[in-house]
C-alpha cells in the first residue's frame, strides 16, 4: 500500500517514520509539488495543495491530520467520492478540557487578583466562589466539547451545552439546534466554544449573542478565529457585557501585532495551543484506520463534507 504525506513540516521524518513503525509494509513517501505521481492509496494531510488531488486521483480514502477540516473542505477540487476522515480526539480532547478548566478555575477564584496581592505583598481573602454564580455553556458537544462538559460538571459548575442534536450527559443540560440557543445563552455566563467552523458557525459569536448571555460573561474560544466577530468582542468588553476573554484562536494567525486584542487587559492571548496534535496517537489512530479499511472494515470519524464537520 501507498501513502503520502501531505503537510508543510520541515521534518517530515517525524511523522514518516511513525506511520512506517505502524504500517511496516506501507510504502511511503513526502508530497514534493514537483514530484511525479506516485499512485498514492492513502494520503495524510494538513492544508493540502489543490494540486495533490489532481495528481493523485486514485486515492481511497484522505486523513486530515487535526479534527477541524474547515481548510480541507474548502479545497475546490476536493474529491466527492472518497471518504475525508478527521482526528476523533487523539489525546487532543483532555487538553482543551485541561486548558479550560485551568481558565475558568483561574477566572472564577480570581487567582490573578490573589496575584497582585503578592506582588503588593498584601495578604487579603477575596470573596469565595459560588459555583450557581458561574454557570457555564459549551458550544458543541462533539469528541472535544463533552469533554470539556463533563470536566466542568465533575468540578461541580453548572453546565450547558448546545449541539446540532440532543446528548443525554450526565451533570450536561442539552440544548439543540437553532430554537433552543437563545434558552442555552440565557443561562450562560461562561461561554465556550468547541464548534467546528462551517457556513453555519462562522460569525457566530457576534454581538447579538453576546448579548444574550447572562451579565459579566466571560469568552473562551478554542474552535476557530472565524467564531468570533472580533469588534463585536470589543464592543462587548467596552461595554462591559464581558469581563474577560479567553482567545486560542483568530481569524488571522499570527495575531497581527496591531490587533487591539494585545492591549486589552480583559483578553488573554495563547498562540493556538489548546490542543496540540500528538503525533503517536495521531498515526496510531490513523494507522490503525488504514489497517481496518484494507480489511474491508468500517470506520468511524468519516466527515460530512457537504456539511462541513
Ligand atoms: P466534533 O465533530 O466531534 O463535534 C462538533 C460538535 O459541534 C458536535 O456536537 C456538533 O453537533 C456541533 N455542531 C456543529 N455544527 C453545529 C451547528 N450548526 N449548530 C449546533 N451545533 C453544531 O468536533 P470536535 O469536538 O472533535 O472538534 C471541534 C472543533 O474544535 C474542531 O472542528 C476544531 O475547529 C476545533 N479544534 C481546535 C483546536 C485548538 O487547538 N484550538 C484543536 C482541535 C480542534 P452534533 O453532535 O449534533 O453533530
């Protein structure tokens, strides 16, 4: 079998030789754009080239190296007739609810003031947290978004989320589909979205929902940049609507250094860390994809691409 890898890292060897501990009889080689075709039957991506899939058209199945597949739909020539598989979790899961609980346990017992405190060698109890006060709501409950739920609910907040459509989750109170997110904003405080970005989410988290949510909210965006309506977010700040911001990630990456997200002390910044791929199980999980469709097997984690996730 053939597989080709398909992404810009300078040092591909770092994935090609895991994918080759996984699949010893694979024969693998690096996308180069002027390489001849190689007649691949797998390819493993991020942000491929259009070219790839004129070059390759045999392939039977695509392998997106990230759960988000909004830059891989978007390729024109993408084919319709072969399965496009994203990562389902892969390690990456745990991390997002890590990285949230961190902010929203930080935010909620107001750990930044405890360390002003310090730095004014003042020794001062602040007020003690009542979960009821922090109500929080996911948006999407897929592999990430439960995640995140379940981690909140077992930590005791109130928690909601919204998803396309309804999960029985313990200690998760369900919200479904375009009727019911005005209900799910009604009883957050706490935002946080783990949506995939489609036609139907991009702008989503604009000033009309913002404000929607419950007084003195709070944003914490690990989906995508283009969630967000970044002005309406500022507006909401300036307001006073939303107290504090939570941003992984942004419509332009870098952050460009004149964004007016840098000066605002209500917004904290991380360069798209969250979840980082892991590359073991990452190839193990695709590995062991490719293993099950060579025996004829089905798969999970097959996306919608008409639909975007
Ligand atoms: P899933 O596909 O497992 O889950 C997506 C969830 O969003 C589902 O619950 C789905 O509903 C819901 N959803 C999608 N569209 C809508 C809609 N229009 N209205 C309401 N709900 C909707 O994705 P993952 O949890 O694996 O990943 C989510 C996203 O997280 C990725 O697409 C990616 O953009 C982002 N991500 C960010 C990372 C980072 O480092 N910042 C790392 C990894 C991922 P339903 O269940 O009903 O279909």
């Amino acid at each position: 079998m053939k597989i080709l890898f398909v992404a810009a890292d300078p040092k591909p060897e770092r994935w090609t030789n895991l994918i080759q501990q996984h699949l010893p009889d694979a024969e693998i080689q690096v996308w180069h754009p002027d390489s001849p075709s190689c007649g691949a039957d797998y390819a493993i991506v991020w942000h491929p080239p259009a070219a790839l899939f004129d070059k390759e058209p045999q392939l039977k199945a695509i392998f997106n190296l990230g759960a988000g597949v909004d830059a891989l739909v978007k390729v024109p020539n993408l084919p319709r007739n072969v399965p496009v598989v994203r990562l389902e979790d892969a390690g990456m899961a745990v991390q997002m609810a890590e990285y949230v609980a961190y902010h929203v346990i930080g935010i909620t017992r107001d750990m930044d003031a405890y360390r002003e405190q310090q730095t004014a060698g003042q020794w001062k109890l602040r007020r003690p947290i009542e979960r009821s006060d922090w109500p929080v709501g996911v948006l999407g409950l897929g592999h990430i978004g439960q995640r995140v739920a379940r981690t909140l609910a077992g930590l005791e907040y109130p928690v909601c989320g919204w998803s396309r459509s309804s999960y029985a989750i313990d200690g998760v109170r369900s919200f479904a589909g375009e009727a019911e997110l005005d209900g799910f904003l009604g009883e957050t405080r706490v935002l946080i979205n783990t949506l995939p970005l489609t036609d139907s989410t991009r702008d989503l988290i604009d000033y009309s929902l913002l404000s929607r949510l419950r007084p003195d909210a709070v944003v914490i965006n690990v989906g995508r940049g283009e969630h967000l309506v970044d002005e309406d977010l500022v507006r909401a700040i300036e307001e006073g609507r939303v107290t504090r911001a939570v941003l992984d990630v942004f419509r332009e990456e870098p952050l460009p250094t004149t964004h007016p997200f840098w000066n605002m002390s209500q917004v904290s910044i991380t360069p798209h860390v969250s979840a980082r791929t892991l590359r073991e199980a990452t190839i193990t999980q695709i590995g062991d994809k490719i293993l099950a469709l060579e025996q004829g097997q089905a798969i999970s984690g097959i996306v919608d691409v008409q639909r975007g996730y």
